[in-house]
C-alpha cells in the first residue's frame, strides 16, 4: 500500500510524533504507515485522513495487486 502520510505531514508541517498523538498511535506506527510496511485499520486510515481532512482514498492507495 502506498501512502501520502509524508508528503502530507510536510505539506501542514506536522511532525510524526504530533501525528502519532493526534490519531492515538506510536510515532513507529507512523514511519511504518510511511514506508508501506503496515497496513492500517479501517478506523486508523479513517483517523489518520480526518487529521488532514481528507478522505481515505485521499491519502491511501490500497494496491489491489498481488
């Protein structure tokens, strides 16, 4: 899965740590999410797009590929 976590958190100068706050996560969650070596919940994605509001789709690219 692909994300635009980074390039979003520098866009409104948030950093990992104030994201993992906001969505109730450790700052590791998020440099997983970031690297798409994790792949979130439903309410984790949803939580993580309402912080930037934006949509999931807006910010997750699920790779239906296999």
């Amino acid at each position: 899965m692909k994300t635009r976590i980074k390039e979003l958190r520098a866009a409104h100068g948030v950093t990992q740590e104030e994201l993992a706050k906001r969505v109730g996560v450790r700052r590791e969650t998020i440099v997983y999410l970031e690297k798409g070596k994790y792949n979130p919940s439903l309410q984790l994605a949803h939580d993580v797009a309402r912080s930037f509001k934006l949509s999931i789709e807006e910010v997750f690219k699920f790779d239906a590929g296999g």
